[in-house]
C-alpha cells in the first residue's frame, strides 16, 4: 500500500506510467512541488521487482527537495525511474515515456541519471518541453560539482582551523571519476596534498607523477592520515566498519548517501569530534547546472553559483555549533524552515480578465 509505504514521506504525486506499444513501465514521483516543479533524473534499471523501483524512486525524490531546497534553488524534488533492461532503450521508448513526463504538465522536470544520457534527453524533448541535461545544454555537470565540493571543504577548513586556504591541506579522495579527478585537480591548484585510490588503475595514471599527490590501494584510504577524507566513489562508504579507521578532521565529498545510516552515522562522526557536512550540500553543483540550463542561464552562471555552496557550508556550520546540533540537523532545519516559510506564502491570486 503506498500511503503505508515506509519510504512514501507524504509524496505529492506518484505516477505509474505505461504504454503498452513500446513495452514502458516507469515511475515518476513528485515530493513536495512547495519551491518550484519537482526536478531530478530518470534512471533505467532492470529492477528485481516494482516493489524495489518503487522503493528507489521515492527514497530518490524525497532526498531531491532536500538538495534543491539546500541549495536555494525555486525547485522541489521528483525523480523517475524507468524499469527494464538498460539494452532496451530505444526511441519509441523514450518518446512514450517523454509523452508520460509531458502529461504532468511541468510538475515535473526530468533529466540523466545512471543509464540515462544527454541523447536520449534529446529524444524526450521532442515530446516535452519539461526536460534538461540536452546534448546543445550546459554539458558535463561533473567539473562544477567538483568545484562546489572544493568550495566546500574550503568552508570545512576554515571552521575546523582558522585558516582561509587550502595549501598543505591533506585531503584523501575515493574515487577518480568524473568528480573525483576533477576535485584532485582543483585541490592540487590551490596547493593542497591529495591522496588518490580507485578500483581502475587507468584512473590512477595522470597522478603519477604529480609531487602533491600520493596513490594508495583502494581498502587503504579510510587510514590514510588526513584532514580531510572526502568519498567520490559510491554510498555508504562511511559505516560502523570504515569511521574507526577514518584518520581525518573533516568527511566531506561528492558520493550520494555518503553515510549508510545517515543520522545515526553524523552523530557518531559528531561525537568523535569529526565534522561531517552532508553530501546533497556539497555536491548540489550537478543539480545547479542542469537548473541553471533548465532556466535558459549559462555554464559560467552554473559556476558562479556552485561557489555559494562556500558560503552555505559557513552557515549550516555555524548553525550547528550555535544550537549544539549536527551540521546534518542544521541543514535539515535549514530545509525545513525554507519549506514552511515558503507554504506560508499567500498564493498569488490569477487574475482574471
Ligand atoms: P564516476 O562513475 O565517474 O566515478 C566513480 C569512480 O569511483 C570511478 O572512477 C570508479 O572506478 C571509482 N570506484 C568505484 N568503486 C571504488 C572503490 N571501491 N574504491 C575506489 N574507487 C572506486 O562517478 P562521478 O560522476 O564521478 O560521481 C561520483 C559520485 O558523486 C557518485 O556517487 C555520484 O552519484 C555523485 N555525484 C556526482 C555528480 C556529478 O556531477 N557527476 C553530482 C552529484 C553527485
């Protein structure tokens, strides 16, 4: 039943959308649509079961009015997901599921997620207006969410030290990826050490001879000696087995649900005297460009804004310290209060003429 569903999180909207000429199933759920349409990716998944897309779909859209929210954005949260085989793709598909998108009528704005790309944002355009992440877009999102988290761990050492740069700073970064090797590269221009892992060894390879950066196996970087270790890899890399060995002052990175249990795993960081500032603030830079590209702005917009996550990061941290709370609690107090002031808000009357 989906208003007992322990994930449901009082959903404004779930749709499940299907054609059956194309073979579509998918789910489209819409949060909470109190800041502006509800925008987040599809992602295709041959999932075991509905139950299971079900369940990814809206854990997925409650965390995006969270971040869109964080982030100061005028959008809510939403997120769909389209089950079958990635392999199945193809344009009668994603045309049927642009007309699904369309018929909520800009509730909902899509765009890429895992097995989703910019061509076949393409293809749903053609059946909707309420689409971005396009091939003529703003491209790569992945540099400007690397640079906010920068911006970020700036905010994380400056609390943490007093001092306002990053040289010397020893940051340990799981995962080479599209975030985590551009990361690598802003942290070492502005002086600081890294030390780099990743499971692909081709990765590794433009580190090699860089003086400030130091390569470790990848089971080795929860020991690695740091201020910062900031995972850039997958979720959950932070838990009951990995915080005993974490030798740093500071958990800040790119990976989505850096926590695997988010409360209870920041009061532990908390309580070990390790800062810890949730990942949905630091990494909001992916869900700027495609908002900024969304509202017709531009890539150096996208930028100029990823860099406010600095000043934001400021803000929760203050916060927390000020009501003795985890920066986790402020920024959900932060999002909470957004939300209710915004609801508050006499709708505007449409007038007639
Ligand atoms: P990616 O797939 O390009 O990079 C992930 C990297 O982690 C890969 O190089 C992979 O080989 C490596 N890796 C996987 N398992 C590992 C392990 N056990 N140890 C060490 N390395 C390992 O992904 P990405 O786009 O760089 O994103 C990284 C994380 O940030 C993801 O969790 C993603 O959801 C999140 N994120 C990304 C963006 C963005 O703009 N790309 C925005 C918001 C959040």
């Amino acid at each position: 039943m989906m208003f007992e569903h322990p994930a449901f999180d009082s959903h404004e909207q779930v749709v499940h959308a299907s054609d059956e000429e194309t073979g579509l199933t998918a789910i489209i759920a819409v949060h909470d649509t109190t800041l502006g349409p509800g925008l987040g990716g599809t992602r295709m998944r041959a999932y075991d079961s509905e139950e299971a897309a079900l369940n990814d779909v809206l854990r997925l859209s409650s965390a995006m009015t969270a971040k869109a929210a964080a982030a100061d954005l005028e959008l809510g949260g939403g997120k769909a997901v389209i089950i079958g085989e990635p392999e199945k793709k193809d344009e009668a598909l994603l045309r049927a599921y642009g007309r699904a998108v369309d018929r909520l009528a800009g509730r909902y704005i899509t765009s890429v997620d895992v097995n989703t790309d910019v061509s076949d944002m393409d293809i749903i355009a053609d059946e909707t207006p309420y689409v971005t992440g396009r091939s003529d877009g703003l491209g790569d999102p992945s540099p400007i969410t690397a640079q906010g988290v920068m911006y970020g761990i700036r905010a994380c050492i400056e609390q943490v030290t007093g001092r306002q740069s990053l040289a010397d700073v020893h940051v340990a970064i799981q995962g080479l990826g599209k975030v985590g090797t551009n990361l690598a590269e802003e942290l070492l221009d502005r002086g600081a050490t890294v030390s780099v892992t990743d499971i692909h060894d081709d990765h590794l390879e433009p580190f090699e001879e860089v003086s400030d950066a130091r390569i470790v196996e990848p089971d080795s970087i929860y020991d690695v000696d740091c201020d910062v270790f900031a995972p850039c890899a997958f979720g959950g890399a932070v838990n009951d087995e990995t915080i005993p060995r974490l030798n740093c002052d500071i958990v800040a990175g790119a990976a989505n649900n850096i926590l695997a249990s988010e409360s209870r795993h920041s009061q532990v960081l908390h309580d070990n005297d390790m800062l810890y500032v949730p990942d949905y603030v630091l990494n909001a830079g992916g869900l700027i460009t495609v908002a900024t590209e969304y509202f017709g702005g531009t890539r150096e917009e996208a930028f100029a804004e990823a860099q406010q996550i600095e000043s934001r990061v400021h803000r929760l941290i203050e916060q927390a310290k000020e009501q003795d709370i985890t920066v986790l609690e402020s920024a959900q107090r932060y999002v909470e209060n957004r939300l209710a002031t915004t609801s508050q808000q006499p709708t505007q009357a449409v007038s007639s003429r």
